[in-house]
C-alpha cells in the first residue's frame, strides 16, 4: 500500500485557519494585549523638576523616552507608570503622555478642582498647611505641613492608534504646578522606583466601535445570558439578551461636592 505524505508547512496551516477561522471571526477573538516596553527607573535615586506644564502636553520635563516598533496590528495604545512621588510647598505633581508628540488623552482636568493643563493629570496634591498656622512643623522630610513624601503613585492611559507601521514614540512628562498656596510656586516634585510599561491591543470594534479607547463611562444596558450564533461564512453573530439598566448612575459633576 502506498502512503501519502503531505508536508504541513505554515502557509498550509494559515490557508487550513483562514477556511476554519474566517478573518471577520478571528478579529472578534484578536484582542490579546501585546507587551512592547517593560521598563524601571530611579531605584536608589529621585527624579526631580520645578518646570511647570503648559496646556497641550507641553512643558514639563521628559521622564520617560522610548521608541518601540509595531506592525501595525493594533488599534489601542496603553501607557502606564507605577512608581512613588514626593510633592513640596502645596505644589502639584502632574505628568502627561505623548504618543508621535500628540497627547494620549488631550483632555484638561476639571476646572476649580484639580486645575490640569489640557493633555495633563494631577497625580499628587496637598494643601500647604505651612501657611495656615504659627510655629514650627518638621512635617514629612523636612519641609513642613506641606510636604507628601513618597506616597504611591499610578497611572495608565489608553489611546486610539492607528499607525502606520514603522518605530514610534512614547514620551512621559512630569510637571510642577503651583496650587492657590503660597510658596507652591516653582517648588520641586519627585519621583523614584518607577516602572514604566508600553502595551498594545486590536479591540473589537463592537458596541457601535464605542470600545476603542473612547469616552463612554456607562453603557446603558446590562448583557444577559450570553450567546452567539455561526452564520453560513462563518462570522460570529452575537445573540445575547440584553436589558435596559436600572441601577442607579453616578452623575459628573464640575463642582467639588463638600
């Protein structure tokens, strides 16, 4: 009897997925988060500056500089730093992400509240209570009732990303800006044992596309029973029961409540 052998080669197996798997299904499941910078800084040291923010990501000081490559197989950029802070004299410490030097988030923090330039967070605030009472405090580190010393500090931001393939840049900026105390003014803030991390992702675009890093809070209904059919060319049709949500929902505010 004669046997047939039929080398089994990656071309093959990618015609043998792409009939199993149509590329309309496969992009349904595509959503696995791919890890291209894992990095750490100032162990043993601080990372210090006084230069304030300016709206648009602009100012600061750069604290974080990577170029990574992507084959342009994802749409959502995550951008993360964990590490711990110091903030002197009331001063503010806020930081910013940049992405090609666009910011990852060009929105502006709440006005009245936290005071963040347009592409900056506000990360670490205290009151200068130095300003507030006679005598002497030795506060934290030296510096008085104003000073927050080494307080955890963590942040992500996730952006939509488009390409095209090639090397791209991430930036992170750290920033010193002055709160309504006296003496915030140029004061210095820090950061040290910081890790940094540079992921990306293919959401699904389902939700209407709403998914891909956008500003939708809370969807207003809530899946029940979860479910799926196959239809004839093999593409997923979700069949999931859905009912309107009831529970109560936070609701923005611009004001600081008391």
């Amino acid at each position: 009897m004669t046997r047939w052998t039929v080398p089994i080669t990656s071309g093959f197996l990618l015609l043998v997925m792409s009939i199993l798997f149509p590329l309309d299904a496969q992009a349904q499941n595509s959503g696995y988060i791919r890890r291209y910078a894992a990095n750490f800084a100032a162990f043993g040291e601080e990372i210090t500056t006084a230069l304030p923010p300016a709206p648009g990501g602009a100012g600061g000081a750069v604290i974080y500089n990577k170029n990574f490559f992507t084959a342009d197989d994802i749409n959502t950029l995550y951008v993360t730093i964990s590490g711990t802070s110091d903030a002197h004299f009331g001063a503010r410490l806020m930081i910013s992400c940049l992405v090609d030097g666009n910011p990852c988030n060009p929105g502006p923090g709440t006005a009245g509240i936290n005071d963040a330039p347009a592409g900056w967070v506000n990360v670490r605030r205290l009151i200068n209570y130095n300003n507030y009472f006679t005598g002497f405090y030795f506060g934290d580190g030296g510096g008085g009732a104003g000073d927050a010393h080494d307080n955890a500090m963590g942040y992500t931001w996730c952006t939509p990303f488009n390409g095209p393939p090639g090397t791209h840049n991430v930036q992170i900026k750290m920033a010193s800006a002055p709160s309504p105390d006296t003496g915030s003014s140029g004061a210095n803030v820090f950061i040290e044992q910081v890790h940094f991390f540079i992921d990306g992702a293919r959401v699904a675009k389902t939700n209407g596309g709403t998914n891909v890093c956008t500003e939708d809070p809370v969807d207003s209904t809530v899946a029940t029973s979860p479910s799926v059919t196959t239809a004839p060319d093999g593409t997923l049709i979700d069949t999931t029961t859905f009912v309107p949500l009831t529970a109560p929902v936070a609701v923005p505010v611009k004001i600081q409540l008391p």
